[in-house]
C-alpha cells in the first residue's frame, strides 16, 4: 500500500518576521493537546535548513536570502521526488511557503512529462518575482518561480547584478521551466494581491474561489468543481497557506488577512480536495508560533491538518481494499473450470472452416 510520509522543512529564510521555522515544533506539541499520536505514526524527514543565513545582513534587496533558498530548493525537491518515486505521498510541513516552489520542483522532476495541477489555497497569490516584489521576500514569489514568470516586460525594481542570474537559477530547479502552466492551476481564498498578480491572473484567466462563494456553503461541490476544472491534469499538489484562514484564527501567522476561512470551511475544502487519487502531494506552511500567545493558532490548525492526512490515508486504504477484492476476483475466477471446454471447441471450428476452404 501506499503510504505517507511527512517532510519537515525548518527554514524562514523567505519570510519577513522571524519565527515561521519553529511552526513544524508548534503543530506537533498542538497535537498533545487533543491527546493525539498523530506525529508518532508517520515516519518524517527532515530538510537541513540554512538558518544561519538570518545572522547575515541579507544583500539582494528585491530577492532576500536567495542563495540559501535556492539551496533548500534543491534539498526539497530531491526529497519529495524521491518519496513519489518510492511510491509514497510526502506530507510537507514548511515554515515559510516559499518551499512550496522546492515542493513543486520535486513533484516535476517524480513525474517530468505528466500535467502537474495546483490547488493554492492562501490569501495571497505568491506571484511576485524581483522585478516586482513590494518587500524582498521570497515567501511571496514561489508560483512566479514555478511558473518560470519574471514580469520583465514591466519591471517596478531595479533589478541589477547577481539577482537576475539567481531568480534564474531558482526557476530552473529540478531540470524543468516551467513546472506549471496558469490554466492549471486554482486558487482558493485569495483577497490580498498586488496590481501585477492581479493583472497576470486576469491576463491568464487563473480560476479563482473567492471567500464569500465558501461562505454560502456548497463545499462539497466547490471541491468537485475544482477537481473538474483540473481534469485534465495526471496529478495535484495542495498548498495550504495556513493565512487563508481568517485573521482571528490564525494571529499566528506572518501576513494575517481578515475574511478569510472558518476552521470548518478548511476542514471540509480539504478533505474534499484530498480523496482525489490524483493528489500526490499536500502542503501545510506559515505557522509562526512568535507572533502567537499561548499556541492558539497551531491548536486551531492541528484539526484541520490531522483531518486533511486522514482524508488522504482513508483514500489510500479504499485503493488498497478495492485492489485486493480486484485481486481475489481475478484469482477465483481462475481457478473456475469450464464445464466444458468453449475455447478449444472454437479453435476447433475456425481450423475446420479454414480446412474446407482450401479443400
Ligand atoms: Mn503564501
């Protein structure tokens, strides 16, 4: 059977506040909390992170801390392709969501010549690039990096130097650019954007579900609806940006956004999302336990995480099951004698009729 492994990524590097590599820690001691094993059951694998770097005055002002985030590009991608190719779906836990382009590296370079589909759910886009980036931060350019887009053409930054051949090699992690195409890929929960996101997702048509389609229910058909609309992809990769939820959830979080999700809303969006077999990785990012009191925010989020790995393992489990009937069908079938043997009669026959007529 397929399994699920969990990939822990402790960097902050991309990040504007300090403190998001400590949300993989807030999760797991949140999980005490509802007297839960769920961190004991899963088998994890921990990305080397480069956090040394936030001791070193960051020297590119329009892509902050690149060279370290280029390396755990590298890192990630190389362990979630490596899980698929073992047959199993990693699990990501990430401290800052610009680990999600290393995500998306690694799921390219498992399956280079399939459609790779992404569900994004988050407040933002994550379209930036260094030509556009209002802060420098990395954590808001990773789909700009997956889908190997710069916004040259209208540049607002000065770029100069050795961050162009930087924000190249960024893109061009794991061998593929682009990784992603914008007719393939949704966005869940967005409501704060910048002009240039918002003229590429117009310019491109980008499927967006806004907040207040969730707010009247239905999720179950918005989930179905998302689905459909990627029919034409081979697989899915799921980022959930824990700021998608509303800002009085989540305080702990880097860039809180009001109207956002109810714990109820992301439970239900994402285990609708989670049960398609075509779903080969899922993505949890941006806790940041700083900007928390008391761990409220990954006490908040843990339910909805431990619910979105269950809808995963309980779809893994019908496969299992389904495929084992399959197998016993097959097996029993075989082992059914004819009552009398058809086969041999046809045979038979077509060798006779050839016989006559040549006769
Ligand atoms: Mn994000």
């Amino acid at each position: 059977m397929k399994s699920i492994k969990l990939i822990e990524v402790r960097s902050e590097l991309g990040a504007g506040t300090r403190g998001a590599s400590l949300g993989i820690e807030a999760l797991k001691l949140a999980s005490l909390e509802y007297g839960s094993y769920f961190f004991g059951k899963y088998k994890s694998k921990e990305i080397r992170d480069n956090s040394r770097l936030l001791f070193k005055n960051p020297v590119r002002t329009y892509a902050k801390r690149i060279r370290g985030v280029i390396k755990i590009f590298e890192r990630q991608a190389k362990a979630v392709s490596d899980e698929i190719k073992a047959g199993r779906i990693p699990i990501v836990i990430s401290g800052d969501h610009s680990s999600a382009g290393g995500t998306i590296a690694g799921v390219k370079m498992a399956y280079p010549k399939s459609k790779i589909g992404v569900i994004w759910i988050d407040a933002h886009a994550d379209l930036h690039s260094p030509y556009t980036t209002p802060s420098g931060n990395i954590h808001g350019m990773p789909l700009a990096s997956a889908l190997g887009i710069d916004f040259q053409d209208k540049p607002k930054n000065p770029v100069k130097g050795d961050t162009v051949p930087f924000w190249d090699v960024l893109k061009n992690v794991g061998g593929i650019c682009p990784k992603i195409t914008p007719d393939n890929l949704v966005f869940v929960g967005l409501r704060d954007m910048e002009t240039e996101e918002i003229q590429y997702i117009r310019k491109h048509k980008v499927k967006i579900v806004k907040i207040p389609q969730i707010h009247k229910g239905k999720i179950k058909e918005i989930c179905n609806d998302i689905l459909t609309y990627l029919g034409g992809c081979d697989y899915l990769y799921v980022s959930f940006d824990i700021d998608s939820l509303d800002s009085s959830v989540v305080k702990g979080t880097g860039t809180p956004v009001p109207n956002g999700l109810t714990v109820k809303e992301a439970k239900k969006l994402l285990t609708g999302i989670l049960k398609d077999p075509r779903v080969c990785c899922f993505e949890i990012t941006e806790i940041n336990p700083l900007l928390d009191a008391e761990n409220r925010t990954a006490s908040r989020v843990f339910p909805i995480f431990r619910d979105a790995v269950n809808a995963i393992e309980k779809r893994l489990k019908k496969a299992q099951l389904e495929k084992r009937m399959a197998e016993k069908i097959t097996k029993s079938v075989s082992q059914v004698k004819p009552a009398f043997p058809v086969v041999e009669k046809k045979s038979n026959r077509l060798i006779a009729k050839k016989t006559s007529s040549k006769k």
